[in-house]
C-alpha cells in the first residue's frame, strides 16, 4: 500500500492530460518522500514547457500558413507589396489575358488584364493617343500605397473597362 500523501499526490498529478507519472515502483526504493516530489515536480514543469513551446511552434506555423495563403490568394506591388489584384479578376481582351506592346519611346511592356484592381488608383484624363486597345480610352494606374505605376485603366465608349497591369511589375 502506498502512503496516505503519495497517494494524494498521483491524483494531483493526473489532473492535466499532458502530465504523466511514471509508476511508484520505477522509483528506486531508497528515494524519500521529499526526493520523489521534488523529482515529481521537475517532470511537471519540464512537461508543461514542452507542451507550452510545442503549442506555441504549431500556432506559428498556422500562422505563417494563413499569411501565405492570403498572399497566394493577391497579385502584389512588386515594390511595396500592397494587394493589387487577385488571380480570379484575370481577364481575356481580344483574346488573350497576356498582351506585348512598345510604347513610343521604344520600350516594351507585356501586360495582363484585370477587371478589377483594388490597389490601384487611376490618374490623369483619359485619352486614346498611342492606345494599344482600340475603342479604349486610358489613364495612368498606380499602386494606392507606394505610388508606382504598375499600368493603364482602359475604358471604351460601350462603358466597358479593364485594367493592364505590367506583368514584371507584380509578383
Ligand atoms: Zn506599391
């Protein structure tokens, strides 16, 4: 039979689930009551901090995998990453999302089209010189956090609109 207080406390220590007691006898039998608690204790503290640490890696982990998914669900500023678009507004003008065009000064944009760009205000007055999309008007679409221009807000008299946005200016 075990002493009245050891038996008191093995009840203490099955209260949490995360707290195991190894048997009476895998104490050597020299040990005394003293010795046995202070032994018993330091398991409970060792196992409270595994399972405090334990607990606290796999909210990070959660954590870091909803930040991921929520970026994976945005095109971002590839200069400031604010949230531009989202792969679900792709959109196809006369055929085709990607489309590759030279500007006056001679530099090349591929751009794609979006129906809807959150991140993105528009500037300027629409015009439809060196339009790359006929029947479209545009103005100048910048990023609403950094400022950058990431394309153009295409607009046509049959009031349909689209965003173009520079492929390599998003990530
Ligand atoms: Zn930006």
């Amino acid at each position: 039979m075990l002493p009245r207080d050891f038996k008191n406390i093995m009840a203490f220590g099955q209260i949490g689930y995360i707290v195991q007691f190894p048997v009476a006898s895998e104490y050597p039998s020299l040990m005394s009551l003293p010795e046995i608690i202070e032994k018993q204790i330091q398991q409970i503290n060792y196992q409270l901090y595994i399972h405090s640490t334990d607990k606290k890696r796999k909210e990070d982990t959660k954590s870091k995998n909803k930040e991921k998914e929520e970026k994976e669900k945005y095109i971002l500023c590839g200069t400031c990453e604010n949230k531009i678009t989202q792969p679900t507004f792709k959109l196809e003008i006369n055929g085709a999302f990607r489309h590759t065009f030279l500007n006056p000064e001679g530099h090349v944009f591929h751009i794609g089209c979006f129906q809807e760009a959150d991140g993105c205000a528009v500037f300027g007055e629409p015009t439809s010189e060196w339009s790359w999309f006929k029947e479209f008007t545009w103005r100048n679409a910048r990023c609403n956090q950094c400022l950058k221009q990431l394309g153009w807000y295409y607009h046509s008299h049959l009031d349909q609109f689209f965003f173009g946005l520079i492929l390599d200016s998003l990530i």
